[in-house]
C-alpha cells in the first residue's frame, strides 16, 4: 500500500515530535528500534524524518542500510556497517550518522551478538535504527538497550471506511494494510463472505468446504492470512457476546492457542488438510449452538 508522505507525517504527528525534540538535545539517544507490522509506515517515516534533520545535505554521505526484502545481511555486512561508521561518523560534527538495519528479526544468531557489541559500545555520533515487523522475535538483550517506537496500522486506515461494510473489513484486518488491501478486491470480498458463510452454518459441510478449497487452492498463500483473520474476527465477537458462558471462552482461548502452537509457517505440507483441520476444530466449539 503506497501512503503519502503528508498522510505518514500526520498520523505518526506524536511519534514526530517525541524523535525529533529528542533530537535537537545534546544527547540524542543512539539506539532505536522502529516496530510494527509491514506496511504501517516504519520506513518512511524515517525517510521523512532523516530528511528533515539533514536538511539539504546529501543522504549517502550520512545514511547507510542493510538488509532489505531481496537482500537479506549476514554477519560480514553487519561487520561491514560497523566499521563504516567508525570511518564516517568524524566527518561532520553536527550531524549524525544513521545506521538502518531492515528486517531485524531476520539476523543470524552472529549477527546479532555483533550488533550488541556495538550496542554496547556505539561509535560517537552515531544514530543505530533497527526496524521489525515483530518485536517478539527480538532478544530481550537487543531490546532493552534501545528506545522502542511501535507503528500502529490503524492511524492509517482508521479514516478509510464510509459505512458497517467498510468498517468490518477494518476490524478484520486488524491492523494489517496487505489484508486490508486484499479485502478492497474482488476476490478478497468474495472470499470474506463465503468463510462466513461457512462459520455461520451449525455444522461443517465437508462438500462446502471441498468447494470453498478448490476457489482458494491456486492462492492459498495469499488468502490464507485473511481467512484466519476472519476466524480470529468471528471469535472476537463471540468471545464478547459470551460474558457469562466461562465455558464459551475457555474453548475460544483454547482453540486460539491451538492454531498457535500446531499452525507455524511450514509445519503442514498439505494445506487441504491443515486447513480443514482448522475449520474443523472451530466448528468443536459449537459456538452457533
């Protein structure tokens, strides 16, 4: 999803005045991780915000990044970008050299210890930007030696919906504008009102659901994301309606750590079968019942 600069600086208004009040102190902090899930803005937000701090001067004298989506760093570039900054950060004494690492949560184990090394012990005049998509999969030894700045998708999609319609696509989404953008298609809708369909139903139809697979089969990885969202949509909803049924809710939180623990990308080499499962157990729930 492409987002405007204007819309990025708006939403993100209290992020931008938390970094850069920071910024024009005499101790900037030297260690950031920027958090939140792919496609919230994380990424041009700091583009904006570098920009505006080094004003007309050229970026590649004071910006080096690593590890994008087509090139994943290894230890040597981690290494790499250390030393570049020893060599870098002297040639100005105003501003600061920014550090960007992309996809943190992709390091090696090596490459990590590396980096809390320089953590540890950061080159003076040097801003270190570690930017991930899920702070969970961060060691705790990375994180507490960094101020945190979460990007919250909703920001920038909250004022996207005009009716009920537009607004349950938000819901189901929660928070995520690739899923949101599927929903705005044709074949996102069409595959949002059949899921329902079938959860709607008291009992799973396995002529249904073969019907249901064979729609979905040449994209399963595409629409998969949505259909669990939707699931995990249905069962917000019945979680609340059900304040007084414990009985209800242990089943739902219990189903829940279920998909957890047994659904992890790769674990199913037959995705008919793993996706039945899934509708299969949360049809045991028996929550239209």
């Amino acid at each position: 999803m492409k987002i405007e600069s204007n819309i990025i600086e708006n939403k993100y208004k209290q992020e931008f005045n938390f970094i850069s009040k920071l910024y024009l102190k005499e101790i900037f902090p030297h260690a950031w991780i920027f958090y939140g899930p792919k496609e919230s803005g994380k990424r041009k937000f700091l583009d904006i915000f570098i920009k505006k701090v080094l004003k007309k001067k050229k970026n590649e004298q004071f910006v080096y990044e690593i590890n994008s989506d087509e090139n994943i760093a290894m230890i040597d570039d981690v290494r790499k970008l250390i030393n570049q900054s020893n060599l870098t950060n002297s040639l100005d004494g105003i501003n600061k050299t920014f550090l960007i690492i992309n996809n943190l949560e992709l390091l090696n184990k090596n490459s990590i210890i590396a980096l809390l090394k320089t953590l540890e012990e950061p080159p003076p005049n040097t801003v270190l930007i570690l930017i991930t998509h899920n702070l969970k999969l961060i060691p705790q030894t990375i994180k507490s030696r960094c101020i945190k700045i979460k990007f919250n998708p909703y920001k920038l999609l909250a004022d996207n919906y005009k009716n009920d319609e537009e607004k349950e696509k938000l819901l189901i989404c929660d928070g995520y504008p690739s899923i949101y953008n599927l929903l705005l298609t044709k074949d996102g809708d069409l595959i949002k009102n059949e899921v329902k369909k079938i959860l709607d139903s008291e009992k799973l139809q396995y002529i249904e659901f073969e019907k249901f697979y064979l729609k979905i089969s040449k994209n399963f990885d595409t629409f998969l994301p949505l259909i669990i969202n939707i699931f995990f949509f249905n069962l917000k909803f019945n979680f609340k309606n059900h304040v007084c049924d414990l009985n209800k809710k242990l089943k739902i939180l219990t189903f829940l750590d279920f998909v957890q623990i047994n659904f992890r990308k790769g674990f199913f080499l037959d995705n008919k079968k793993a996706l039945f499962l899934i509708f299969n157990e949360y049809f045991s729930l028996e929550l239209n019942k």
